[in-house]
C-alpha cells in the first residue's frame, strides 16, 4: 500500500454531504465498460440504466467486495433485463431496482425519482407544521421540537432533558459550545439524571455525537467504531485521486478487501471534559438511524447509561457514507454507501438491530415521560 493512501482519506470526508445537496450534482453513470456491448446497444432505456446500476453496485457496494458475492449479483440480472421489456413509468423502474437490492436497501443505499422527491418534500412540509415550537416544557415533553438540539431543566425531578433532533451544528449555536453551557447549567443545579432524547434523529455528523460521548465517558476509554473503505469507480468521481489509490490498493493484491480505516487518534493535548457523574437515559425510536443510531450503539458497547424505547429500525454495524449518482437514460437518481462501520463489539458485530434495555411505548408522550420520572 502507499504510503500517501491514508493521507488521501482525509479528502473523501464531506463531500457526500455536499453533492447530495443538489440534485444536479448527482454524478452521471456514464464510463461503465457495459457502455459498448450488444445488450446495452439493443436495450430500451430502463435496460440499458439497468445495466449501468448493476454495474454500479457490484463495483462500490462493501457488501460486494467479495467474488462470490458478485457472481450472486450479476446472477440477477437477467431476470431484471426481462422486467425491464414490460415498464412503462419511471416508479415501476424504480421499484424493480430496490427489489433486486433485497435488504441492502435502506435509508443510504436507496433509489428514487423527481417525482417521489416531490412528493417527499410535501410530505415534510405537512410534518413541519405539526412539530412544535418555543420552549421545551412538561406540556409539551417528548414532542418533537424544530431545533437541531435543546434541553430543559426539571430541578424538582432533578433531570435535563436534552432532545437531540438533527447532528447538524446550528450555525448561531455550535453543539460543542451547547454541551458545555448545558452540563454547567446541570452541574450548578446538582441534576441527577441527563435524558438524551434521539427518537427523531436521522443522523447527520458523527462528530457531533463523539462530542457527547466524550462529557459521559473518558475518550481515551472509548471503544469506537471500526471504519472499512470500498475504493470504486464512483467514488473517483468525485475525487479524481481516488482512481490512483484504487489502482495501487488492488495492485498490492487488496482486490477483494475492503480497506481499515486508520482508528481516530487523540490528540496529546486533548483537554477531556468533566465527565458527568450521573445517571444516563438514551430514547431510542423508529425514526432513528445512522449516526444517531451509532451514538446508542457507542453507548452500548461501552456501558454507558440505560436505553430505553423501541427496538432498533438500523443496524448497530452498518453500511453508509453515501455516493449520490444518476442514472442517464431514465434520470432516476440513487445513492450508495461505500463504507462499512463495524461495531465496537465484535461479539455481536453481525447483529441486525438492537434493543432497548426497557421497551416503552414512545407513541404515549406523557406516560413515556412519567416512566421516567418514576424510574430515573
């Protein structure tokens, strides 16, 4: 391997979250070597993308890194060329391809259309309208709020509940600076019990949840996330370097290996947080998922607080860090994960969901926020 391979891994960070802002960024699958064979040539528009999003996904998806796997792919393609004779729409294209992805579907390996879009957004908006605004107060407990993160203070039952929507950074309030006001807050009111709401969080930055974690348990204690890197041809695309890394990678004979992300290294001059001393409840809900599902299952894996809530809709080790494409004769856009993140307990690395250490019905607001006051 060279040596400037892991110095080239810093440059992949964040550009997934910019492309997939705009759609029109989306890259275009159009340098596959499928391009100049007969079935492509002769196929209709949803067979010829057909062949491009298999193509696709055999050569980026972690989960295909291995031959075997591969061969079992491709080995659905001609029945998916056959389905593709019969399409008149768009949707059912688009259905056809997240059926053939199986379980691999899911909120980052995904596929959907200008109009599905549309229609998403919509669907949003109505949800906004319903999402509640101004302060967090026992009226209104447990209901999401539109802020990326908030808390309030209940000094008679001596807990902080910190509703965590979005690991996003307010611009006027970065979340670094958020945690140390709220842990001095509940530390000048001797708060017994820190209520860490992520029920509606679909993730974001894992940074963010990093920099929790640390106010909870010492960093240099911490068990993380191991990070696997599958080098692709969609991933050169939007990093042109990344075609010499790959190249060089399978060279030294990794062709079917993924590559281990180098672990997080702690600065020597790292200043840890006070760690808070009290006890720790985690809500976990169905519209939780990657990085805020890798928060709980951070804490899990290193004993920290209780989680309570519904089981797991994500997976505790999972793929993500999506590549946007577009598919250039039907306009369908997709993303894609390229990493697999391995759990910090390899006992149970290959679980496929999680549960809470107390279910709860989260659909009762109130009755989920009495539980807690009673138990914790």
């Amino acid at each position: 391997m060279k040596h400037f391979l892991i110095t080239l891994l810093l440059l992949i960070a964040g550009w997934q979250t910019v492309v997939a802002q705009d759609v029109n960024m989306f890259k275009c699958l159009n340098d596959s070597a499928y391009l100049g064979t007969a079935d492509y040539q002769a196929g209709n528009k949803y067979q010829k993308d057909a062949i491009l999003f298999m193509d696709m996904v055999a050569d980026t998806h972690p989960y295909y890194i291995k031959a075997d796997r591969r061969a079992d792919w491709f080995a659905k393609k001609q029945a998916l060329l056959e389905q593709c004779k019969h399409f008149e729409t768009d949707e059912a294209f688009v259905d056809a391809l997240i059926g053939v992805l199986g379980p691999l579907h899911d909120k980052h390996t995904d596929l959907t259309t200008t109009q599905r879009l549309s229609e998403r957004k919509q669907a949003q908006a109505t949800e906004q309208d319903s999402i509640a605004s101004g302060p967090i107060d026992k009226a209104h407990i447990m209901r999401r709020h539109d802020s990326f993160y908030d808390y309030q203070l209940f000094p008679d039952e001596s807990i902080c509940y910190l509703q965590f929507n979005q690991c996003v950074n307010a611009s006027d309030y970065p979340f670094a600076t958020f945690l140390n006001d709220m842990f001095a807050k509940m530390e000048e009111g001797h708060i017994k019990t820190l209520v860490v709401d992520v029920q509606y969080n679909g993730g974001g930055s894992s940074q963010l949840c990093d920099e929790l974690l640390a106010h909870l348990y010492p960093l240099r204690e911490t068990k993380f996330f191991t990070t696997y890197i599958r080098f692709s041809d969609l991933m050169a695309a939007y990093n042109p370097r990344i075609a010499e890394v790959k190249k060089n990678w399978e060279g030294d004979g990794h062709k079917d290996e993924l590559y281990q992300q180098p672990a997080p290294k702690i600065p020597a001059d790292y200043q840890q947080p006070k760690v808070y001393g009290g006890q720790v409840v985690f809500v976990m809900g169905k519209k939780t998922f990657s990085s805020a599902g890798m928060l709980l299952t951070s804490a899990r894996d290193n004993h920290i607080g209780t989680i309570i809530g519904t089981t797991s809709t994500f997976t505790p080790s999972h793929y993500g860090e999506v590549l946007p494409y577009r598919l250039p004769n039907t306009g369908v856009l997709g993303s894609i994960s390229c990493k697999f993140f391995a759990r910090p307990d390899v006992a149970t690395v290959d679980d496929t969901s999680m549960e809470p250490d107390v279910a709860i019905n989260l659909d009762d607001k109130d009755g989920s926020w009495q539980y807690i006051v009673e138990h914790y």
